[in-house]
C-alpha cells in the first residue's frame, strides 16, 4: 500500500511516527520526504497504539484502507483528542 501511494499528487500522503519529543527530527522529516510522504506526529509513545494495526489511524485499521494527506490527518488528530 505504501509502495503504491509515495509521492501522491497534489497532497502527499501521511507517514505517522509517535514520539514523546514534540521537537521536529529533521532526519525522519527528511527520509519520510524522500520517500514521497508528509511526516505527522500524531502525538506521544501514549498516542503509538492510534498507528498500529487495527488503531484509528491505520490504514487497515480505522482508516478502512485509505491514506490521509496532511490536512485530513491533522482534522482527525485534533477531533480525537478533543473527544479523549
């Protein structure tokens, strides 16, 4: 699924990554930008289990088999949280 999605246009698709550091990496920026994807933090090491198979923001798992781009992501993220 990946393979077949990287540089989507106009709007890349998300590569999810959860880490506790709310700082930007620019390695996984980088490699997640090479690869034809936008990087999303969709929060902490807490937030991991939203990424993983069957979580809400995987694609085999809440996301019924679709990509997000950035900002559909983003909507999903914030409307998540504001119902946690």
């Amino acid at each position: 699924m990946l393979s077949t999605s990287a540089n989507r246009r106009p709007h890349p698709a998300v590569l999810f990554h959860a880490t506790d550091d709310a700082r930007p990496r620019p390695g996984w920026r980088a490699s997640s930008k090479t690869a034809g994807f936008d990087p999303v933090r969709p929060g902490g090491v807490a937030a991991s289990g939203r990424i993983e198979v069957g979580g809400d923001l995987h694609a085999k798992g809440g996301l019924n088999g679709r990509l997000l781009h950035k900002e559909a992501a983003s909507l999903l993220i914030t409307s998540k949280q504001a119902v946690s």
